[in-house]
C-alpha cells in the first residue's frame, strides 16, 4: 500500500488551473472542519476555478433565511446585511415569549459560538465571490429569521390576508404550537402562492421542527432523530434551489453531508448526517437523483480550530496511519490532488474532533485539497 500511495503522490499534483470536471452538474467543496482559518483560502481559490468551468448557481450549508439575505448582499453588496445574519450571531428576530435555546447537549456550544470569528472569515470569502444566484441548503433553530423574509415575500406578492393574517405569531403558543399551527396553513395555502413563498415557509416549518427535536437532546447519540430530519430537509431545500435557480450548482459544506455514496465511507462511533437513519443529501445527489458530481474534499496534516463543544478536542492528534500524516510528511504547502486515480484500497482520514473515516479515494472523491496545518479562525 505504502508503493502505490508514494506512485501515486509522484502525479498526483494538480494545477487547479487545470481542473477539469467533466459534464458534472454538481460540484461539491466538502471541507472536513467548519472552524479553520484555511477554509475561506479553500473557497476562495476553489470559486476561481467554478466560475471558469461554468458553475453559477451557490448553496451553503447554512440556514435557508441566511441565504435569501445573502442574495440581497450580492444584488447590492450592502455589508448591513451581515448583520442579521443568524450565523453571525444575529437573534434579534427570536420570540420575545419563549426560549427555544437548547438546553441540551448543544446548549454550551451555542455560548461558546465564535460568531465574531465566523462572520470575519465568511465575509472574506463572500467578498470575492460574485455567484448568479446563492442559497442556503441547511435548516436552521428557532431564532432564524425566517417570519420576517415570508411575510416580506408575503407582501410583495399580495397573498390573500386571511391567510396571511393566520401565520402570524400568536403570543404564548408553545414550540408544538407554533409548528403544528403553520403546517397546517402550508397545506391550506392558496393556489397562486408563488415558489419562492412556499419555499420561505417550508423552510421554516423545518427549523421550528428541528428545533423541537434537538433542544433538549442530552447526548450525541440522542440527537441522531434531529440529525436524520435535519438531513432530509437539506433535501428539500435542494429541490427548491433547484427549481429557482436552475444552473450548474456548488454546494459548499461539511465533507460527509456531501458524499457521492453513503455506502463508501466508514464512519464507526459518528452521529453524522442522517443520523444513522436516512441517506446524507451527497448520497441523495448522487444515486438517489442520479446527478453527476465532481468531489473535492479539504482535508489538513495537523493544527488546531475554533470549534465550540467545549467537551471535544480543537487540536489535531491524528495518528501516522492516516492519509493525512502521510501526506503531511510530504507536502509542506496546500496542494490539490487528483484523487481519481489513487489505489483503488481504504485510507484512513482524520478530521475535526480526532474523529475517522475510512474510504477508498476512488469513487469518493475526485480531487483533494491538502493543507498541512491549519490554524483558528481568526479576525
């Protein structure tokens, strides 16, 4: 295995200049850890060379009244935007009459968020990005702004009012409420209710549903049912961005939602996406819906993040039977690998929290970006 990895690696480097993928419709930026500095390096090169191949069309793994808001960004690169981002921290759309916080295995996370780092390093990257059209394609928790964007879609399209006037917030209703009350309304909704409106809503059914099912998980295994509907409504969204802004797609986001098949990854001990329950939205992409896919996964030597669970590592320990040891002792800058001619036999990859997978390169993944060490986010 150690000959035919080393043959490998003496061809493997690639010019992203000259990346060539195909006749694929979908290209995945996976990367193996949110909370490092070197992925908006990894994005920002990266859309070089998706607007050269002819991808126009973004979706990111964050919250669906996110992306509507960074669509206005890119219309007019107004950075006030930025601040009612919910992945910037904003909440000030939350109800004033409940918390629908965690109080769970996430509630520590959501104290520690390094919002500041993250909008600093996203607005990086979003400034050297000029996309036809962007999403978001993850659910998000209850503080989301998703009210405001549907009645303002609401409005612009002169949905009846009683209607209208029934998906309001209704003062005291509980969590269950709330989400029972609105999916009740979306299946009563008016037949001239535009695409976009119904995507609004359904997006929010979603995180209001979501929340309600994570909010008091008490370990990570007993988030998995939250993790399987969460991975489903990414499916949703999909279709919806799919239908609104037809186009060579980029979907950017961590690396195992975005598989091309479930069935080649070995993940033992990891709630991850689907929870163990349902297919990862790569795996729906990629033989559910038969898509073509071209797949670059991020993946780094060593180094530390910025992480927020407080209970789980932010420094890399990976051991030297990983492919990213081996590749660490080899490359002393970024490099991007063409992965599509690998040995055809299992890796280890290490990523965030010391976690591994298994796989064999081939059929997984078509190029690896490698960075051998990375660093936190930072201002």
């Amino acid at each position: 295995m150690t000959d035919a990895l080393d043959a490998w690696l003496d061809r493997a480097v690639l010019d992203p200049a000259d990346l060539d993928t195909g006749e694929a419709e979908v290209l995945v930026l996976g990367e193996f850890n949110h909370f490092v500095h070197e992925k908006g390096d990894f994005r920002i090169a990266m859309a070089r060379e998706a607007r050269r191949l002819g991808f126009n069309v973004w979706a990111e793994e964050l919250g669906w009244s996110d992306g509507r808001r960074l669509a206005r960004y890119f219309e007019t690169r107004d950075e006030a935007v930025f601040d009612r981002l919910s992945l910037f921290g904003w909440s000030g759309e939350a109800r004033a009459d409940r918390d629908d916080r965690p109080t769970g295995i996430f509630r520590a996370s959501l104290e520690t968020y390094p919002f500041a780092l993250m909008r600093a390093e996203q607005t990086r990257f979003y400034r050297a990005l000029s996309p036809q059209a962007l999403h978001g394609f993850d659910v998000a928790a209850g503080h989301d702004g998703g009210y405001v964007d549907l009645f303002a879609r609401l409005d612009a399209t002169g949905a009846p009012q009683a209607w209208r006037a029934a998906l309001a917030r209704r003062p005291g209703e509980t969590l269950e409420e709330e989400t029972t009350r609105l999916t009740a309304l979306a299946a009563e909704a008016p037949a001239g209710l535009d695409r976009l409106a119904r995507a609004d809503l359904s997006a929010l059914i979603d995180g209001l549903t979501y929340t309600g099912l994570v909010k008091t998980a008490a370990t990570y295994a007993e988030t998995a049912p939250a993790m399987a509907f969460r991975e489903d409504a990414m499916k949703r969204r999909l279709a919806s961005i799919r239908a609104l802004s037809p186009g060579r797609l980029v979907l950017m986001g961590h690396a195992l939602h975005l598989v091309r098949d479930d069935a080649a990854i070995s993940a033992p001990g990891i709630v991850g996406p689907g929870g163990g329950r349902t297919s990862s939205l790569g795996h729906h992409i990629g033989r559910e819906l038969g898509l073509p896919m071209f797949i670059v996964w991020m993946i780094y030597g060593g180094g530390e993040d910025s992480q927020p669970l407080p209970d789980l590592p932010r420094r890399a320990d990976f051991g030297a039977d990983t492919l990213n040891a081996r590749l660490a002792a080899r490359f002393d800058r970024p490099v991007l690998l063409d992965a599509r001619q690998a040995p055809d036999t299992p890796v280890r990859i290490a990523h965030m929290y010391n976690t591994v997978i298994e796989t064999a390169l081939p059929g997984a993944v078509d190029a690896l970006w490698f960075v051998p060490r990375v660093s936190p986010l930072r201002v």
